[in-house]
C-alpha cells in the first residue's frame, strides 16, 4: 500500500441508483454528466468514476454510445482527467454487455473500468459477479489496455484480489476503492477499516469510500491517514447524517477538499496519477495503459482455498500513520 501525500480524489458524481424522485440535484443526462464533472475539475479531482444513463428513461446503461458522447464531452476540456467506466453487475448479467465500454477507442477510450471483486447484496438489491466474469473482464481490460479500478467490499473481496495477483491476471500498480458501510459488506469503522488496510496487496493505491451519511466519516479517515477517497451523489445523496438537507455534487466535493486542506494535502494532478499508475498521459499521448499478456489459464468455475497474506505481527488491527 502507498501512503499518500497529495490526496487522489476520486469523483462518482451519478451512480445507479439515485433518480430524480430521490433527489434532484443528480445527473442523469450526458450534458448534466458533462458539467458537473467539468465543474468538479475546475475545484480540484483526480479521477472522475462514470455511469451512464439511458438518454430517454434515465435508467442505468453500459450502452457505449451514451459512454462515448460522455468522455468526448469531458475531454474536449479536460484532456488529461483519468476517466473510468462502471461494468457493473447489478443490471446486467451477459459479458458482452458488461465489457462493451471497453471497446471505445482513440480519444474515447476509458482510461480504467470498475471491476468488483465477488457477487454482493445490496439492501434491495443484488450485484452479481461470478468468479469466471471478474476474470474474464479483467483479462478483456488487459487485452484492451485499460486499469481496472478495483471495489472491493469486504476481506473476502481481497482475498480474490489476491488470488487473481497471484495468477497474473491483474498488473501492479493496483488502484482499489474500499466501500464500507454496506449492510452485507465491512462497516464504517476504524476496527474493519483497518483489516482491509492490512489485507492490501502491495504496490496499491487505496480510496476510502463511505455508502450513505457513512461518507464524511470514511473520507476524513483516508485524508487524515494517507489514503485516497471517492466522493459524489452516487454512494451518498444526504449532507448531514440527520437527512435534512439534500446534496449536490459540489457540497460534497468543497467539503473534502476543505478536510484536506486543514491536514495539509494537495488534490493530486491527473498527469501524477496517471504515472503513478502507469497510464498513457493523455491527449495526443493516448489513453489507457499498456496492454498486459493475457493469462494462459482458462477462468475457473470453482476456486481452490487460497489463503489470506500473514497478518501483521501487531497484537491488534490499526490504521498506520502517514509519513511526515
């Protein structure tokens, strides 16, 4: 794990589950995407984490046309943001669905792509991912050339990390978000925040992200401890824990970036992030990474026992002090 000094700021402004009966202030539209992501570069972010919806109903899509009309749009102004598309499982179960975005190219090609780490519930819902889709699509990534951003919602979502480490089918650098607070998933506090810390591969960069009014608690952790965080209306649409008042994109960004300022963290630059993950460098350097070989192991239907990394020698799971 690479503790951080400038913050990596990772903005999910939509998601898929926010609709304009739940709050007004989401983007739904391609130019409502644009904007606020455009508006987000202009205060300060790293990485802008996409979902696309379908322009008519407003519903959740991997449709890449709606994903091209998207980047392109975020690109014509801010060339060098580090963009990545959702593959997510939650609405759609056929690979050739799922994997779609990842044949966008040339200035529309995605710099990342979700890949989630096991199948999970969701309070109302499932999002299922089957060990041969995880690796399948994360083959098709490397083939393709584009980073996974990896989720991972729990200890054992790690231990797959792990296991696709060790049969090459994922490349370091890594970058991970870590979601706490899901009622099926590690929770939004330090005990369980600091197991999945320790349970990192190496050479990764880690992004805090809090579900709900869990947000601000689990972003002020990751600034204050050296990590990264992901912020915006798709993992939390309240700005106080008492629900009273509704967010915008904007109020949840301004509040980080003001957290960050008083520990004294810079919001890193696209242009160090992507050689600090050893993207392309954008505009006329192209996007993505370098394509990885493929792993010549067929995935696998059912998974041998893997075991965890040793666990560290102290006597109790804490958060490490960020380098001075």
């Amino acid at each position: 794990m690479y503790p951080l000094d400038d913050l990596i700021v990772n903005f999910a402004p939509t998601g898929m589950v926010p609709t304009r009966e739940m709050t007004p202030h989401v983007p739904l539209h391609c130019n409502e995407i644009i904007d606020e992501v455009l508006h987000a570069v202009e205060l300060g972010i790293t990485v802008a984490h996409l979902h696309a919806r379908d322009k008519t109903t407003g519903e959740p899509t991997q449709d890449p046309e709606v994903y091209a009309t998207i980047i392109d749009g975020i690109r014509r102004d801010a060339p060098d943001l580090v963009l990545c598309v959702s593959l997510s499982g939650r609405r759609q179960a056929a690979f050739a669905l799922r994997s779609a975005p990842l044949e966008l190219d040339g200035i529309l090609k995605p710099d990342m792509a979700s890949l989630t780490l096991s199948s999970l519930n969701f309070p109302s819902q499932a999002s299922v991912n089957e060990p041969e889709m995880i690796q399948t699509l994360a083959i098709k990534m490397n083939a393709r050339g584009i980073k996974p951003e990896l989720e991972a919602f729990d200890l054992g979502m790690l231990n797959y990390a792990h296991y696709l480490i060790k049969k090459t089918i994922l490349h370091p650098p890594y970058y991970i978000n870590l979601l706490f607070g899901n009622i099926a998933g590690a929770q939004a506090n330090l005990a369980q925040a600091g197991m999945m810390l320790m349970h990192l591969p190496e050479h990764c960069y880690a992004a805090f992200a809090g579900l709900g009014t869990c947000q601000l608690a689990m972003n002020s952790i990751a600034i204050a401890n050296g990590q990264a965080v992901r912020v915006g209306l798709e993992d939390n649409i309240w700005f106080d824990s008492a629900k009273s008042r509704l967010a915008t994109n904007t109020d949840l960004l301004q509040r980080v970036l003001t957290i960050a300022a008083y520990h004294d963290r810079k919001i890193m630059k696209p242009s160090s992030f992507r050689r600090r993950l050893n993207l392309k460098p954008g505009a006329q350097g192209g996007y993505g990474c370098k394509v990885e070989s493929a792993t010549t192991e067929a995935p696998e239907q059912q998974l041998p026992d893997t075991k965890l990394p040793p666990e560290p020698t102290r006597s109790h799971p804490t958060i490490s002090n960020r380098p001075h």
